[in-house]
C-alpha cells in the first residue's frame, strides 16, 4: 500500500514527517511513504541510506496556516498538500495524510480528491480520549458549519463504519451530541436527526451530553460542525488551563516543587491520557479516497500512529467499504 | 431588599439555603431573606433564634430535578419555586434564587415572572473560572436552542449591562464564540450576527474560540444556547475527567500516594479556581425581575456568593437599566 504524506504541513514539518517515515517504512516493508515536499530540503533529512519504501514526490510551493484555505488549494498546485492530495485522485496513492492548515485538507479533500457518490457533504473527525482508552470517534468537527438532519445520518453510518473496519468494534455505539439525554431535548436539528437516526441500520443509543464525551459511553458521537468544533476547543482549552493551574501551584513553594518531582511520571501519565496525539489520524469521511488529518503539533510518534491507522483503514477496505454503503443512496 | 430564596430546589436543599441564609442574615441587616419552602421542614433548621431579617414564605410543592419543566411550573403552582418567582413578579421579592432544575426556573422566569418588554428571548447566563480571576460571563448557556442574530444582540447588549453594573466593568469586552477569529469564520447565525454586533453601541472584540474562553480574553461571550451549553457542559466534564484521572494516578504507589499528601493544598486551590460554585449565581437575563440560578450542587458558601451577587445587581439597580436599554427597541 502507498501512502503520501504532506511532508512540510504542520508545527514539526518537515523533520518529525521524515523521521516518521523512516520508523513506518522499517517496521511495515509493505508500506509505501511517498514524501511530498521540496526534494532539496528533504532529501538531506533522509540521508543517503533511506529503504527502498520510501520515496520523494516534488512539489514546490507550501500552504501555511494562515492561508485562506480554498484560495490557496485553487492557487497552489503545486503544494505538498495539494499534489498529495492528486495523488490520491489519480490512484497514485492509497491515502494521504496531512497535519498541515485543517481548512486547507478539507478544501483538497473536496475539490482535489471529490465527494463519495451519495455523500452530500464529508464531515471531518476527531478521536477524543475517553477514561476507558477506547477513545471516542466524533464527527462532524467543522468541515460542514449548517448541517441539516440527513447530514448526520451519512456521519452515524460512516463514523460506524470507520469504527468497524479501522477499529474492529463490533455494532458501534452511536450517539448524537445533544444538550440533554431525553429525546425531545435539542435543537430544531437534533430533534429532527434523533427520529431519523432510531430509523437508521446503526446502533443508535441516543442522546449523549458533552459531559459526558470523555467517560466513553458510546464508540462514535456526531454533531454538526459547528457545536462539534465548540465541543473539541473547550476540552483543549480546559486541559491545557488546569495543567496551567497546576504548574503554577505545583511550582509556588520548595515543598511542593519536590513532591511534583516525585510525581511526574504520574502527571506525564494523566497527560498522555488526555493527549490527542496518541490517537493521532482523524479521517476525513466522505471524500472519494482516505484523507486523513494529523495534529498540527504532531511529533514523529504522533505522526507514526496516523500511519499506522491509515494502514488499517486501506488493509480493512474503508474506501470501498464506503462506496459501497452509499451508492445507490 | 428583599430575596426570595426557593428553599427546596438542589442537591443539597433545604440545608445549604437555610444556613446560607443565616449567615447572610447576619452580614447583611439590610437584606431581608424570605425562604421559601415547607415551613414545617425549615422552621426546625432555622431554630429558634433565627434574626428578625429572615422569613419563611409557606409553599408546600418541589419541583426535583426529573420533573417536565413547563409541566411542572404550570401544574405545581404552590412549588417553592413557581411561589419565589410570584414573589417577584407582585413586587413582594426585589429578587429570587434557585438551585433547583434549571428548565423549570426558565419557566418559570418566562411564565411566572414574565418577559422584559423589549426582548425577545430571555438567555440564561453562567460565569465561566478563567486564569485571571476574573470570569467570563457567558450567555445564552440554553435557554433558547434556535437563536436568530438579533438574539445574540440582545445578549451582547444585556451581558454587557450585568458586567458593568454587578461587577462594575468599565466598557466589557464582548466576544462572539465562534470556530476561529476570522470575521468571515462560523455557521449562517454567527455570520450573520457578526456585522450587527459591530454596529451595536458594546465595546465588541470580535470572535472567540471556545478553546480561549478560560484564558480571559473577554468579559463577555455570546453564542446560541446550543452551543453554549455544549461548551459549558464540555469544560465540565474535562475538568472532571482530569481529576479523576489524577487521582487514579496519584492513589496508585505509595511514593505517589504520599508526595499527593504534601500537594493535597495545592491540588485544592486549582480545583477551586476551576469551580464553578465560586463564580455562583447566574443570572436569567431578559425577564422582567431578577431571577438567578445557583448551581445545582450548591453548598451554603456558594449560596452565600449567590446571594452577594444577587445584593449587587439589586443595589445597583441592574432591572431597572435593563428596562431602560430596551424600552421602545
């Protein structure tokens, strides 16, 4: 299987992209990785010894953080992502994985790689920690701002399909991210989707509160992009205030700063725990090929696990597997 | 002045008000506090010697927590809380405070008290910890599931008017959640709001992601109650997670167990600047009277602070200013 990776998109690009290929390619010889980039800034990172599964796609230009996302994938064709992207189009690729501008991978995702036939509009997903190390499957975390009911539908039957086949769950729990668990609680658009998901061939189990996301109740949750991107930041944002807090605290006296020391292996712990990273490789669904968005902040770890969950999805058969469920629909 | 406090609603009533009652009682002889409940379950709390600034109004119904709110208030009409928002509404209370199920006390604010003339959707707001100390006094947290633009408005507007007049904030920063900074950024209501936010006479900053929320970087932050509810439940609940995930980490060795020993103040500062009891009593902006909600776990410390809260925005005419604002808009 080949897969190309957008090797000068995200924070760690393109050093960490590169050791990462060089860890996959040693411990999967099946696995193609296709760099894409500017072959004069990689080529020296990969030295002269790189195995025979690796290779270097040149594209020139790079799409930055702060380009606006569909100017720059329509101006930019010959940037990593872009030409990863085309890539995939073209068949040259099983998958492409990026950890560059989120925008951006899913403007490439719709306008370079296309919509899934049947599909009205992919949603972009996330996998949150969960307190059980299941972690959770969410989607739609903003590819799609005004989702309508039939929306959330296609995210119930892909996001089960993706916990099936790239995770292994059997019947995947599915719940809808609400404000309450009864079923008359929401929105006008939760109201209307709850009904059509009791019909859907899922296992809906209902109404889930965002309090409740990180206890693992249930194997994938969805939501419109909006309230799904609102969802994600504020669980960011919470984390990374309280292990603030605590550094400040932990730091204040000579006391405190040497039974800090003696725990640190528990708080690296109870980070990890909470690190996205560790569930690095967020799909894309929806596309007609495996998109697959990394962490702007991973690292060559980080990076190596979205490898690795992407090599599960192509050996599973995800794409077709999608392609299937929705043709005809 | 005089506050109705409805004495039977939350996880730790009648006790906690009975005795928050007192306290504030004694610190307060100006603040008459009318409890409001069975009287035969808070005379024997309150004893005998109770101050000659405290009363108790008869009503012999609850509203628990699983009752239909709607339901509820229009059925439960001698309820602790339908008889403090009468209070209110006839002028025999200047204010009253629930911890009791807060979609009742919607209700009951819509359909006991009443509407303020000139809005319409009343929010319910909640005042988020944030690194400063400061707060961030976020609306609507669900009161109105399907906001227009002019809603946000009004919140923008109502919000500002409490940071200034209860916390006495000169010119609050008002900030619109929303799923990046970008002007042209969000869902068709965010969109849509965010030109009339920048010609309303507010001191608007601009949009906020849910992530930054608890950094400080506003006084203010507007969203549709969807959407808020999903960030305020969201920080609860990854505020929960994580500490369940230190303890589990700090309980697991002896070494662990004893440095957690020396850090047990530290671990207890940051829970309580993370805690929400803190910041208690969250107004329901928008009715024609002053109608706050306490946090359903409520001790007599974070009735007390409610209760404070409450003494401001009385003192300082907070209803009256509102009435103002929206006369003849």
């Amino acid at each position: 299987m080949r897969i190309a990776i957008d090797a000068m998109g995200g924070d760690h690009a393109p050093r960490a992209h590169v050791e990462s290929a060089l860890s996959a390619a040693a411990e999967w010889p099946d696995t193609h990785l296709i760099l894409v980039g500017n072959p004069e800034v990689l080529q020296p990172l990969l030295g002269n010894g790189a195995p025979s599964n690796i290779s270097i796609e040149a594209a020139l230009e790079v799409i930055g953080s702060e380009d606006e996302p569909v100017k720059a994938v329509r101006r930019k064709t010959d940037s990593s992502m872009v030409v990863a992207g085309r890539m995939v189009k073209e068949g040259k690729a099983d998958a492409m994985i990026s950890a560059g501008n989120t925008g951006a991978l899913m403007a490439t995702g719709l306008l370079v790689v296309g919509r899934l036939s049947g599909i009205e509009r992919p949603g972009l997903a996330a996998i949150f920690p969960t307190l059980d190390n299941k972690g959770i499957l969410a989607l739609d975390m903003g590819a799609n701002m005004d989702a309508k009911p039939e929306h959330l539908v296609q995210y119930a039957l892909m996001g089960s399909l993706y916990r099936s086949k790239v995770h292994g769950i059997d019947k995947p729990r599915v719940g809808l991210l609400n404000v309450g668990t009864e079923a008359a609680k929401g929105n006008e658009l939760t109201k209307a989707a709850f009904g059509m998901l009791e019909e859907a061939p899922i296992n809906f189990i209902g109404n889930i509160e965002s309090r409740d996301v990180l206890a693992g109740n249930c194997d994938v949750i969805i939501c419109d992009g909006f309230s799904g991107n609102i969802m994600l930041k504020a669980v960011e944002g919470a984390a990374s205030t309280i292990f603030q807090l605590l550094r400040e605290e932990l730091t204040s006296t000579l006391t405190s700063k040497i039974a800090a020391a003696m725990l640190r292996p528990s708080f690296r712990r109870v980070r990890d725990r909470m690190d996205y990273n560790e569930y690095n490789g967020a799909p894309l669904l929806g596309v007609n090929g495996l998109v697959v968005k990394g962490h702007g902040s991973s690292d060559a770890k980080a990076m190596k696990t979205a490898i690795r969950q992407t090599r599960t999805a192509i050996g599973n058969g995800l794409i077709a597997a999608l392609a299937d469920e929705f043709s005809g629909k």
